[in-house]
C-alpha cells in the first residue's frame, strides 16, 4: 500500500535531531510524499532544507498560518510573496482563520487569508486551508472567491455532514487525521456519511496523534492507523482507503 501524507510539520524544533528516521519510519509504512505546509518566514529555511535533502519525499508549500498574523502582518506576507514570485510551490498554505485563542486579529487574518488565496488562483495551485471555530467565516470567503482556478484542501476537517457538503460544492477536499481516532472527537460519528472520494490523509504532525499514541507526539508514520480507522468505520478495505486518497491528493497537489 502507498500513502501520501498531506499534512506534516516535520521541519518542527521538535523533529530537529531525528529528521532522518521519522522520514525513514514513514518510507517503511508505505508514505511516499510528505506535504509540508509553511507556518511563517522563520519555518521557511528548514522546510526548504528538507526538500533539498529529500527532494522525492518533502515537498513545501509557501503561506503564512493564521496564528502567525498580527500587526506587522503585511511584512510577513511580503516575504511569502516574493516566495511566491521566485520559485515554484505545490500548494499556497497553510492559509486561513483561527478564532480559537484569540479574535484581536479577526480582521488582519481575515485580509491575509483573502489576500493569499489571490496569489494561489493567479498561480493556479491549490490552497490548503486552516479553520478553527471560524467555519462560517471562512467558507464564506471561499465562496466568494471562487474560481474555476480555486481548489484545494480544508485542514483538519472537524464539520458536520453539512458543512461537508459545501467544501465538496467548492471542489475541496477535507483532510482527515489522528481525531478520527479519538473516543469523543465527534469525527468518527461522521465517517459513514463522508465520501471517501472527498477525502485526503494527515497526521498534521508533531500535533493531533492518533490513538493509542494520543498526547504523544505525533509523526508521518503514523498515517497508517489514521488509514485504518477509516477503513474500519467505513466498512473497507485499507488498501481501498489507500488508493482513492492518494489518488485525491494527486489530483489536489498534482505533483
């Protein structure tokens, strides 16, 4: 079986003097890219670095995440840009809103997000979106954007079969990770009414592990259980789960 993990922030400090084996323990359980989505411009040198020293397996994405905005955002987003500009990158991400913590920044999150996902449709490359209690807020501002360009992925999808429904209107994909697995995650409930077609995988790593490594942290190789909870939910094989969400994120990432 072959995977593709969509999702993993394996350039953390927390991975720094073991990248090679978390790499090498997801070769061996079949994963054979790892997305890295960007955080902000001091996560952009190791991410890069990674690339260069597995350039079949690490592949960066080029964004600034929500919870790095504040009152110098546009600084920030000025380098991505120029990012951007100066070479080629599978996916403008992580981009979006998170109103989980703190709402100081609503707006400049709200102008940041809109901004990036300008540069993803003039690019013509997907976005991979992070939502955190600021569903309505940020599937409005898809909507209003859509293109025939615009696609991509809703990070860590923690909806209902609804809000399901409207990320597929837009030509999205959800990504799914470690929460499927949890007791009281709410995500499990909904597998049986989620189209597998609709789905990628993620571990969203070094955060969210799966069960039993829950409260751990959390690394590529562990896409394989995530994997298998949804084959076990959905009454399917893991080898079906693993071939139509490779084939998603191939069709996502075309790369």
């Amino acid at each position: 079986m072959k995977f593709i993990e969509t999702h993993a922030h394996i350039y953390d400090k927390q991975f720094a003097k073991e990248q090679g084996e978390i790499i090498d323990r997801a070769l061996e359980e079949g994963i054979e890219k790892i997305y890295m989505p960007n955080i902000d411009v001091d996560s952009i040198d190791g991410m890069l670095e990674l690339e260069l020293s597995y350039p079949s397996v690490c592949v960066p994405m080029m964004g600034l995440h929500p919870g790095a905005v504040d009152k110098h955002f546009e600084k920030q987003l000025y380098l991505v840009e120029d990012w951007l500009q100066k070479r080629n990158f599978v996916a403008v991400g992580e981009i979006g809103i998170d109103l989980y913590w703190d709402k100081t920044f609503k707006e400049q999150q709200i102008e940041a997000f809109s901004l990036q996902i300008e540069w993803a449709k003039k690019l013509k490359i997907p976005i991979v979106i992070h939502c955190r209690d600021a569903f309505e807020e940020t599937i409005t501002i898809v909507e209003s954007m859509k293109d025939k360009h615009l696609r991509g992925v809703f990070h860590c999808f923690s909806g209902t079969v609804e809000d399901a429904k409207r990320i597929a209107d837009l030509n999205f994909n959800i990504g799914i990770g470690g929460v499927v697995t949890f007791k009281n995650g709410g995500l499990a409930e909904l597998m049986p009414e989620l189209p597998l077609e609709q789905m990628v995988l993620e571990t969203d790593s070094p955060y969210l592990a799966p069960k039993p490594f829950r409260g751990k942290r959390n690394e590529p190789s562990y896409l394989k259980l995530i994997a298998e909870k949804i084959a076990d939910l959905k009454n399917i094989s893991v080898e079906e789960v693993a071939s139509i969400t490779t084939k998603n994120a191939m069709e996502v990432f075309q790369s």
